[in-house]
C-alpha cells in the first residue's frame, strides 16, 4: 500500500473515531433526556416500554466505540414495535424513534460511496419527496411538515440504515434479529389465539401483552418476515431447519391474525421468489400448498362478509370509505389537503385504507403521479439487481406495496422494514464486490461462505 493509501485510511479511521465518540454521547444525551420527560412528565405509563427503549440505547451508545453500528443493530427489534411514546408532544412510535437513531448512527458511521443501485432508488424517494413537497408548500400546517421529513425518512433513511449494516458485514445479524423478534411476536400470537379457540372465540388474533398489536400490524410483520426466511440467501446462510421452522411459525402467525393484505403481500412475494429463482419440485408443491389455502382463506372470508350484508364490516365500510375519500378528493385535486390530513380540525377523520388514494388525497395528482413512478422504478432497479441479492430485495418490496392496496400504507414499521431489508440487500452485495466473493461476511458459515 501506498503512503497516500495509508494516510487515507488512517483519516477515515479517525474520521469514524469521532464520529462514533460524538454520536455516542449524543445518544447519551438522549437518553437522559428522555428518562428525565419520562419521570418527570409520564409517570408509571407505558413504563416497561419506555424503560427497555432507553436501556437500549444507553448500552448501544456505550458499545459504538468498538462496534460503531451498534445502535443501528440494537434498532432492529425496535422497528418492529408500533407502540406510541409521544415524547414532546410529538406523535412518534418506538419504531420511529428506533430508525430515527439508527439512521444517524448510518449517516454518519456507514461506508461510503453508496452503490449504484442505492443511488438510484435514493434518487427516486427524492422525485416523490419534491412532488410532495408542494402539498406541504400550499397546506401550511405543522402536521404535514413533520409527516414530509417523516416519509423521507420510512424510505431513504431505511434504505441507508439497511446499506450501512449490509456494506459493514452485519447483514447476517441484522436479518437474524428481524425474523426472530418477529417470530417471538409470532409465538405470543399463537398462544393468544389458542386460548382463544378455547373460549370458542375464533376472531382476528393479535398480542395484547406485552404491547398490544393490531391484527393487521402483526400480520404485516409477520408476512415481511416470512419472506426473508423462505427465501434464506446463500450470504445470510441459515440452517434448513431454522429457516423452515421460522417460516412456519411465521405463516401461521399470517393466518390466525386473519389479515387479508398479508397473506395477499406473502403470496405475491413467493411467487417473485419462485419465478426469479430455479427451483426443484419440491420447492414448487411448498409453494402450492401455502398458496391454495391461503387463497382460499381470503376468497371465503370476503364472501362471508359480502354475503352477511352487513353494512359495518370491513368490506362494505372500506367501500364507503372509498367513496368518501374521492369526494373529498375533489375538493383539491392537484395538490391534495396535505400529508396527514386526517389530523385536521374539519377534515375526514381517518386515514384511507389504500395506498394509492391516500397519496391521492395528501398530495393530489402531482404526489400520486410522483409516487406510482417513484414504486414503479424501485422494483426495476431492484429487477435488475443480482438475483442472490436482488430477489430477496425485490420480493419484499413489492410485498409491501401489494398489501398497501388494501389497507394503510404510510405506518411506520410497515414501510421502513422492507426498506431496511432491501438496504441490507444492496450493502452486502456491494461489500462482496469490494472484498470478493471468497471473503464474504468475516468468518466461515456452513455453507462455505463466510458471515459476521
């Protein structure tokens, strides 16, 4: 190596010294903040959860000295949590919060320059973010600033905390911590259901401890994360029998939370994963048999609905609902009533459950021509990615945008967990282009690659 080269590599070393000293004790600066509003302000609600996220990011901090993206690993459980904190008066959620920190630890920690592919799809968020930004522009309230930031950073700050921890050699733990929070979530799911299919009640079923959850929340994550174990990289490089028994759990979590976008987004996902990939017929006959139940199952629940007549469940709500939104719609229909509407004094009071319509209503003609092009160029660019990296990135993209068509689309977790992954994706691949494919992930795994 040459003296330039070292003189280089020693300033980026000291570079990242700094930063991972300075961004640690702002950490610590947080979370002192934040127990203090806690004591101080909240008292004894919502303790538990509170109490573990400033733990967490007390331990982190202390760790980014010798691990400097250790706070965006620690996030990883985090963004699976949709429980509200309200510090300040602001409206975040733990998975907010979690990628919030994550993003500053990637921003300023993670590893430079961004890949092409990265590049691009950071390119695309930012033609829809400008779109946006004249709804924020004409619709001057606080509401629909912070919401503005906040979709910013659901897709490009996930996409950048996801590269940052792919390109450091950390895809595998990172992927590893997202699945198993998801299958703990899964495991609690599952004993609430049987109890209450004991009791004779076979509704929706969802945690209620030690966080409640919405059905169709936990439903969302556990579909994202079923993709993730089915598909199972050869650079991640799980066992067989882990991946199966994650997968599993995972879609019966799907299905006893009788989330209908869920199982949709799954099914659409392993159907990337079969075409984009070469596989046996065993692999084939796997996918028949989730996709015919689980097609069954969303067929027979809506003709139930349908056929009951009954003009308050989801079905019949959803199409009023609907019709609602596009009269409201029309009131602005170039620019929108500006992101998070809802929130307003004399607006409708709810989000509408459907990807498309709510941009259309926030944003106008201008947001919704800027976001189909902005989903519509994420999934080519992510198309044409090697498929070892690309499928998984791909899949659970459009999973997410498939089961937008039928409920809420801008959730926190819901948008930002695909994101995080296709990140992921994208980093470890370039990090095996830099290294080469016989240095992989650090250290030797089971299937002769090497992983951290």
């Amino acid at each position: 190596m040459s003296s330039t080269s070292e003189r280089r590599v020693i300033r980026h070393l000291r570079t990242v010294e700094w930063w991972s000293g300075a961004w640690r004790w702002a950490m610590y600066a947080f979370a002192a903040a934040a127990a203090t509003y806690f004591l101080l302000d909240r008292g004894a609600s919502g303790g538990a959860t509170f109490a573990i996220v400033i733990a967490a990011f007390v331990i982190a901090a202390s760790l980014t000295a010798s691990k400097p993206l250790a706070i965006a690993l620690f996030a990883m459980p985090g963004l699976m949590i949709s429980q509200r904190i309200g510090i300040g008066g602001a409206d975040l959620s733990v998975s907010d919060a979690a990628l919030a920190a994550a993003f500053g630890t990637a921003l300023l920690l993670g590893q430079r320059p961004y890949s092409r592919p990265l590049r691009q799809l950071l390119w695309l968020n930012l033609l829809y973010q400008f779109a946006t930004l004249f709804t924020v522009i004409v619709n001057p309230y606080l509401a629909n600033t912070f919401e503005w930031f906040h979709a910013w950073l659901l897709v490009s700050g996930a996409l950048i905390v996801g590269w940052a921890l792919g390109a450091a050699g950390y895809a595998r733990t990172a992927l590893s911590v997202l699945v198993f929070t998801a299958c703990v979530i899964a495991a609690v799911t599952l004993v609430e259901a049987a109890a209450g299919y004991a009791r004779g009640d076979f509704g929706p079923a969802a945690p209620s401890w030690p966080i409640p959850m919405h059905k169709n929340f936990v439903g969302t994550a556990f579909a994202l994360a079923a993709v993730v174990a089915y598909l199972n990289p050869d650079w991640v490089a799980w066992t067989k029998g882990w991946s199966r028994l994650a997968f599993w759990m995972l879609v019966a979590g799907v299905v006893v939370s009788q989330s209908r976008q869920a199982l949709i987004g799954l099914m659409a996902a392993i159907m990337i994963a079969v075409i984009r990939r070469s596989t046996s017929r065993r692999s084939r006959i796997l996918v028949l048999l989730l996709l015919i139940p689980a097609g069954w199952l969303i067929v027979s629940m809506v003709v139930e609905q349908v056929q009951s007549q009954n003009q308050h469940n989801s079905v019949f709500q959803r199409l009023d609902w609907f019709r609602e939104v596009y009269l409201y719609w029309r009131e602005s229909p170039v620019f929108g009533h500006g992101l998070r509407y809802w929130r307003e004094p004399g607006s409708l009071g709810y989000q509408p459950p459907q990807g498309e319509l709510e941009v259309l209503a926030s944003a106008g003609i201008v947001g919704l021509a800027a976001f189909i092009v902005m989903w519509i160029g994420i999934l080519l660019v992510l198309w044409h990615v090697d498929p070892r990296f690309g499928t998984l990135a791909v899949a659970i993209v459009l999973s997410r945008i498939v089961q937008a068509q039928f409920d809420l689309f801008w959730v926190a977790a819901q948008v930002s967990i695909p994101f995080v992954i296709a990140g992921i994706c994208l980093g470890a691949m370039a990090r095996e282009e830099r290294a080469g494919p016989e240095v992989g992930l650090e250290r030797a795994g089971p299937r002769g690659l090497t992983y951290h």
